[in-house]
C-alpha cells in the first residue's frame, strides 16, 4: 500500500475545482503518514465507486493531482488545443515630461538589447534621473542570457545576478554583471501577471542588485527551463528541470516577484493602450489634460461638456494607472534626493 500513500492527495486535487485548493491542500499537509494510510484505506474500503479507485483510475487522479500542486512547473499539452504565442509588442523608448525615460522592449533579445542602448545613450544625453523599463506582457520564455546582458546595462559591475540550477548542485550557471552600468540612476520596472520567465528574472535581479521598485501585480513564477516529453497521441508533458535562483539563494518559481507597490489595469485595458502607443506614443496615457468646462460656446449649443463627460464614461480618457504610480514614484524620490 506504500505506491497507494500520496493517492489521498492526488483524489482530494483533482476533485477540488468546486472548492478553494489552499486550505485543503494545507489540510493535507498537516496528515502525518498513519493519518495518510487511514484516510487511504477508509476510501479504498468505502467509497461509493469502486470503480473510481479501480488502478488506471488512481493513476489518472495521482497525476492530475501532481500536475495542479506542481504548477506552472508541469503541465499537459495538446497539439492544436495549444493556444498561438501571442504577437510581442513593438520596442518604443519615450522621454515622459522631462523627467524619466520610459522603455517597453517587448521582447528580450539582441535585436532589443541595441535599441535599448541606444535609449540609455539619449537618457543619459539628456540627464534625466530616472528610468522606467515596462516588462509587462513580457514572457521572455527561457532566454536568460538576455534578460544578464538587459540586467548588466543597470546593475554593478562585479555583482552575481542570478544562477540557473538544476537538482544536482552541480550542474549549476552563475550569470554576472562584467561591464559598467549605463544607467545608476532611479529605477522603476512595471510587472503583471503575463510577465514570465526571463522577464520576471530581469525584474527580480534588477530589484536585487540595482535598487529598482517594482510597480504592477505578481508575475508568472516561471521562471525555469522546461523540458518536453513526448507522450504520444499528440500529447506531451512540459516539466521544469531547472530554476533561476537570486543571490542568498532567493527563489522565483512558483511565487513569482512580488511587487513593492501593487496596482493593475482593468482587463483589455493594457492591450489597447500598447495598440494605441504605435502612433502617438504612451505619454498621452499618463498625464491629464484640461477637463472641458462650460462655456459659451456650449451655452449657445444648450450643452454642458462637465456634465456629458460624466454621463458617458466611454468618454473617459483611457489611463495607464500603473505607468502613472510609477511617474509619482519618480516624482516622490526625485524630490527626497533635492532635498538632501
């Protein structure tokens, strides 16, 4: 009956979609092993259903139950079921109101790693003091080579940023900072919940070693590499075999980076603004305009613009509420510093 031990577990998982997985799962945890045995021998003895506890069926419930408490490091995937990795969001560097340079890379790789130097060149031209790099809705996937050489145009020379460890001890890849910063300035890295993998490791390293505050919500917790196993039938197993891990052996996987101050957007509201920026750039959603007043012009038309504008919130100018948290943040500290 030792196979039958985690089955318990695994029964209690798979059936727990109705009910809120943590205090059950903390439940299960608190069994010693005799409460473990009891429990399995009451439901093999009991249950209603013999057939649900036939051994194909307890196969079934004992991986189901993995795959829910391990994840995101394992998960099942279906070809054609697997939904297209959607399009990354176009590279844009921007100067907001003189006093940060904001920079959304949309993807972590060289072509990005140019233009992004070549934003910190002009930011730094123009000595402005801080700089606000927006990783969300960046994955990143796995490429964390890049997300070092992103980390290392702002974090010390010398400074370990984070090592990639698999189970044994020895297969382990320290990423460290070898070259000066461009940056050293004020620090701000927007994050959601679609920020993953070496994005999410960029963010935590650059908190780590840089100073930077973190705005938005928790990102992802997958930071790891994945390797697939092919199980036939067009099916295939995706587990993590091995994990970021910080200086003071500070993990990513699975909690994510949390951040310093939490803010979201409304759903869909991220993903207009990032359409709208390909023209007019991202400034136009973070500071107000004059509200219209009433005037004469609207007295002629029998109108009122005060009133119309609260009646029809569609009218509302859209507002990247997380970008405006970080530009206070920037505010706030810049003042603190002048004061100093």
């Amino acid at each position: 009956m030792k196979s039958f031990l985690p089955l318990l577990l695994a029964l209690h998982l798979a059936g727990a979609a109705e009910s809120p997985p943590l205090p059950l799962r903390e439940t299960i945890n608190s069994l010693d092993a005799p409460q473990v045995q009891k429990a399995l021998d009451a439901l093999q003895a009991n249950f209603l259903s013999p057939a649900a506890l036939e051994e194909n069926s307890k196969q079934k419930a004992l991986l189901e139950g993995l795959i829910r408490r391990l994840a995101p490091g394992a998960k099942i995937l279906t070809e054609g079921a697997q939904m297209p990795a959607p399009e990354p969001v176009a590279f844009l560097a921007e100067i907001l109101d003189d006093r940060a340079g904001y920079v959304r890379p949309g993807k972590l790789d060289a072509g990005t790693l140019s233009q992004l130097d070549a934003a910190l060149a002009n930011f730094s031209e123009k000595k402005l003091p801080a700089v606000i790099l927006d990783l969300r809705a960046v994955s990143g996937g796995s490429a964390f080579e890049a997300a070092a050489d992103f980390a290392r145009r702002f974090c010390p020379k010398g400074r370990m940023l984070f090592s990639i460890q698999k189970p044994s001890a020895k297969q382990e890849r320290i990423l460290t900072s070898n070259q000066a910063p461009s940056h050293e300035g004020i620090l701000v890295v927007l994050t959601d919940s679609d920020t993953s993998g070496a994005a999410e490791a960029l963010a935590a390293t650059l908190r780590a070693n840089a100073g930077a505050l973190l705005v938005g919500c928790d990102t992802s917790g997958e930071a790891v590499e994945f390797s697939d196993v092919d199980l036939g039938g067009g099916k295939s197993l995706r587990v993590a075999v091995s994990q970021v891990v910080l200086p003071e052996n500070l993990t990513i996987f699975p909690g994510g980076v949390k951040p310093d101050i939490a803010i979201s957007l409304p759903p869909g509201a991220l993903a207009e603004i990032q359409a709208a920026t390909k023209d007019k750039g991202v400034s136009q959603f973070v500071f107000d305009v004059e509200r219209p007043r009433l005037n004469e012009a609207a007295l002629v038309a029998s109108t009122n613009p005060e009133i119309e504008r609260t009646r029809d919130p569609a009218r509302a100018p859209l507002r990247d509420t997380v970008l405006q948290r970080a530009m206070d943040l920037v505010t706030a500290i810049s003042f603190y510093k002048r004061q100093k």
